[in-house]
C-alpha cells in the first residue's frame, strides 16, 4: 500500500496555461473578424444612405407654402 508521500508524487500538477493561445486557428479567426465586420458594417451603411437618397423627394407644391408678400 502507498503511503501519502507516494500518492502525492504520483499525481500530475496541471501545466500552468498562458493567457495566449498557443494555435494560430483562433487568432486568424479573431483577425478575420476584425477585417470583416467594418467592411460588412461600411457596405450596409452606404447601401442604406444610397436607398434613402434615391426616394423621390416630395412634390414642391405652391399651396402648402403659400408666399405672403406685402
């Protein structure tokens, strides 16, 4: 039977974890991200403005504004 001083030596301490990850895998995704979404963000935002732009304006009518001159 093992005594304590064995069984402590027997059990293996965790490797101590970097706060970095070691695999390019993650970190290409978190660049991609990065270049992604302001080139999504840029395309909606001008394609939004161009659609509000090209709405026809309201008819310039003469009635609604009447000019008063004296």
């Amino acid at each position: 039977m093992p005594n304590s001083a064995e069984t402590q030596q027997s059990v293996q301490q965790p490797a101590e974890q970097s706060p970095v990850p070691q695999s390019s895998v993650p970190e290409f995704w978190f660049v991609a991200t990065c270049l992604v979404v302001p080139v999504l963000w840029g395309v909606i935002v001008h394609r939004v403005f161009r659609r509000l732009q090209s709405r026809p304006k309201p008819a310039d009518n003469d009635s609604v504004w009447p000019d008063f001159q004296i």
